[in-house]
C-alpha cells in the first residue's frame, strides 16, 4: 500500500502526506522494506533523529508531522490493523481459483465489524484491491467471460472523504480494468454517492426503488433518473418511486458498446439462503477450503524495522569501540606524562654531582664579585 492510499487511510493533512512521501522515498533509496506497521514507524523514528542531514534530499522534515503520523498509526493499530500488514500478503490467484467441476468459487470477505469501527481501513483495502489487480493482472482482450467480478457493498465508504488524486486514480482503474477481464459492482443506496466520474464508466446500472419524502430526497431522485439513458415509454423519475419489492430499472451496454435505455424489469430471488450462515457452516467451509492455513501463519522477514536496529546496534558499538580507543589513548598520553616527569627527577649520578660543582663554584664566584663590587662602592675590600 502506497503513501496515496495509506494518507487517505490516516487522514492525513498535505503537510504530512508529503512528510510520508518523503518516507517511501528514502525506504526505497536505501533498500528498506517497508511490510508491517513497525516498519514504518521505525523508519519515521529514524528520520526524526536524522532530520537535519535529510533536509537537503528529502524537504524539511518536522517532529510535529511526524508526531501526527506516529499517532494515527498508534490508532490504527488499536483498531486491529496491524494485521492488515505484513506477511503472508494476499494472493490474487486466490481470489480467482475453480472448484473441481471448473466453476469459479465465491469468496466472502467479512467486514461487517470493519465497515462498523475502521471504515477508512475497510475502503483503504478494497482500493488497494482493486490496484493491484490493475498492476499485476495482464490484458484479456474481450473474453467470453470474466476472470474475476468484485461486489463492493457499502461503496460510498470508498470516496468518502478521499482527495481528488485518489479519486483520479479510482476513475482510472475502474475505466482500464475491463481490459483485465475484471468486472465491478458498486453496492449501494444512493448511486449519488458514487462520483459522477466513476458512475460515468459503469456500463450496467441496476436500480431498485426509492422513496422521495423532503424536497432533497425528491432531487435526489431525478438526479438518479439523469444517470440513465431515458426511455420514450416512460419517465424513469416517476418509475424509481413507484416499483414494488423486486422490481427494478435495468440498463445495460448494447452489443456497439453504447448504453441502451433504461427498462423496467423484474428481478429473480436468489436461490440460497437470504442471511448469514452459521459459525458451525462457516468452519466446514473454511476446512474444505484449498487455500485453509496459507495465511494462518504469520511471518515477519527482515525489513525496515531490523534493518535499522541493526543499523543503530552497528553504530552504538562503533561508537562504544571509538570512546574505548579515546580513553586508552588518553591513558597513554597521562603514563607517556609521568614518565617524563620522572625522567627529569631521575637523573644520573655524575649529572647531579655536575650540576652541585656548578651551582657550588657559581654561588662562591658571585658570592666573590657581590663583595668586591660592594667594597670598591663603600670603600672597603
């Protein structure tokens, strides 16, 4: 996950967007794996202890911005987040394997206490989703059938709230991601919650009734009916308010890849069972899963976070080892000291007796010329 979407997850101002730019910037400039959370506040730490050599490369970069991050993340983490980092990361191939007859399978991503307590994680990895979908899957051309269809329900807590870069980005994978033989379904209320961008690049619209009670609600109702080609038999407006349990207005792409105008139709019931399954259910389906116990285990390889542990061990010991040479060397220069200052008190014998006679004979011979001088000067010898 890039630092456009995890922003948009932390909410991040654009003072602190661009602090976390700078981040993925220096991970990938010195080769640091950014995989679970502790990763990156490792990374954040360290950039706040080195934030004046970085200043140059990277921008400033400021405690308090930091600070902010390190808090949204802390936050996150309390939401049970960090489990959305790290490794084992998902596998895409998982999402579009078939059983033994060769039909595909349907997989359930539960987010019902996700779109409740951490919305913004809930839309931050279906975007993620759809990206990487985008990046890895290659051109399919036109194919008879789709490799993978996504539903999104809740889809309004996708744009919510999002800078318009990302949605830039939304409105450009939703646009190119046909072309990867993926189809998408956006689950929701009010297809005025959907930017009129993306709702633009839908080619299937399926539109169940709604109700019109306040004056908002009734523009809301033609603004919905705007979104679908009109159809001379009928006023769609009229029709969005008046449909019955079931009932539904329909519009599709024809076979020149235009959309044809909107029918009124009635929708089939689903065949199974309306509502959740069992926790008994829910365990045997997850037994006979072929992918049950990939991503049980988790696993934390060497990345940011021990890479700059090592780093800082590296960097203390040097530093011990450095304070160890300076005291020895100062230990040296203080015995280099005291012995020569016990060379000069241990001198030779003949020096000392040298030394004595000169003082000896220099004392008389002055003490000599002291008086004859004083006697020539009093008159006396």
């Amino acid at each position: 996950m890039g630092p456009l979407l995890l922003a948009n997850l932390l909410a991040l101002n654009d003072t602190q967007t661009g602090v976390l730019y700078a981040a993925f910037d220096l991970a990938d400039d010195q080769g640091l794996l950014l995989l679970d959370l502790k990763d990156l506040r490792a990374l954040l730490a360290w950039m706040g202890e080195n934030a004046g050599s970085l200043r140059t490369e990277y921008g400033n970069i400021t405690g308090a911005s930091l600070g902010a991050i390190q808090r949204r993340l802390l936050v996150l983490e309390e939401q049970g987040a960090e489990r959305f980092f790290g490794e084992p990361a998902l596998q895409l191939a998982d999402l579009m394997h078939t059983d033994f007859s060769g039909r595909g399978v349907v997989s359930l991503f539960d987010a019902g206490r996700l779109i409740h307590h951490a919305p913004r994680l809930y839309a931050a990895f279906l975007l993620w989703l759809l990206a990487e979908l985008f990046e890895q899957l290659p051109e399919a051309g036109d194919p008879p059938a789709p490799k993978l269809v996504l539903f999104f329900d809740e889809a309004h807590l996708l744009f919510s709230g999002a800078p318009q870069p990302l949605l830039d980005k939304i409105e450009q994978v939703v646009r190119l991601i046909r072309s990867k033989g993926v189809g998408i379904y956006f689950i929701t209320q009010n297809p005025m919650d959907l930017p009129e961008n993306v709702l633009g690049q839908l080619g299937l619209k399926v539109q169940h009734a709604l109700r019109a009670f306040t004056p908002k609600d009734q523009k809301s109702i033609r603004a919905v009916a705007a979104s679908f080609v009109p159809n001379p038999l009928f006023p769609t407006a009229d029709r969005i308010t008046t449909m019955g349990i079931g009932e539904a207005l329909v519009s599709v792409m024809g076979d020149d890849g235009r959309p044809q105008p909107v029918q009124q139709t009635l929708i089939a019931p689903p065949e199974g069972r309306i509502g959740p399954i069992s926790e008994v259910e829910r365990t045997a389906v997850m037994q006979r899963s072929p992918i049950r116990g990939r991503y049980e285990a988790f696993t934390d390889r060497q990345s940011a976070y021990e890479m700059l542990k090592q780093r800082a061990e590296t960097a203390k010991a040097v530093e011990t080892q450095r304070l160890k040479e300076l005291e020895s060397e100062k230990i040296q220069r203080q015995e280099q000291r005291r012995q020569s200052g016990d060379g000069r008190r241990r001198q030779s014998v003949g020096e000392a007796m040298f030394k004595s006679t000169a003082r000896s004979i220099g004392s008389t011979i002055g003490r000599q010329i002291v008086r004859g001088v004083l006697g020539a000067i009093f008159g006396k010898r």
